[in-house]
C-alpha cells in the first residue's frame, strides 16, 4: 500500500509523528474529512504543521479540501505538499476530472457526478 511506503520513508527521515489517514472506500474529500477530525482533538492542538503527501497530478485538488476544512474547524494548521512524481502520468480524462473535481468542490456540489476507480490504484469496488 502506497501509504505503508511513505509512512516508512518519513520514519527513515525521522518524522516525529507519523499517521497515515486514508480510507481505500472512500474519496478525497473524506480523506480529508477523516484527517481533519484526526486534528481536532487535544493531542494535537500543537500541530501547526502537516505534510499531505499524494501524486503530483492529484495535488491541487486533495489539499484545497483539506486547507478548507482545516479553515471549517478553526485549525490553524499549515499544510505542506509532498508531491509524489514517480509513476504514469495519468491520461487527460483524469487530469480534466481533477480540475472539475476542483470546481465541483468549491462551487458546493462535490460528489454530485458519476465517480470513476483512482488512476493508478485498484478499485475499491
């Protein structure tokens, strides 16, 4: 699992606190919603500073979500892009879909068009 990997590189990097959030049924804005809740306890209060690491081509759209909802739940917490650039470059349809999923987002209509499986991961179907 992609996330198992980068959890272990952070480790080799000697990243304080490591937690890999990701819910292979889901879809990024509940990723983000999942993370977000994470941040919203006491333990982490003093966190000003996470690293969202993903695919370069995916980037954009997973950490405009999550710096919205860190906004929604008072968080003053920095996010920081790790962008991951090995592997396909994805095909024009994907990166279209990223842009709308963008749009879809910020105009509040998120999840309202048909879901195609992640590029480059198996289906959760």
């Amino acid at each position: 699992l992609d996330v198992d990997k980068y959890m272990q590189r952070a480790n080799r990097k000697r990243v304080v606190r490591i937690f890999g959030l990701y819910d292979a049924t889901a879809n990024t804005l509940s990723d983000a919603q999942l993370v977000v809740r994470e941040l919203d306890h006491e333990e982490f209060s003093e966190v000003k500073r996470i690293y969202l690491v993903t695919d370069f081509w995916h980037m954009v759209r997973a950490k405009t979500m999550l710096e919205h909802l860190c906004r929604v739940y008072k968080l003053s917490i920095e996010v920081f892009p790790v962008s991951v650039i090995t592997g396909p470059k994805p095909p024009e349809a994907v990166l279209k879909g990223e842009q709308q999923g963008i749009d879809d987002f910020l105009a509040g209509q998120y999840g309202q068009r048909k879901a195609y499986d992640p590029f480059g991961k198996p289906s959760a179907h």
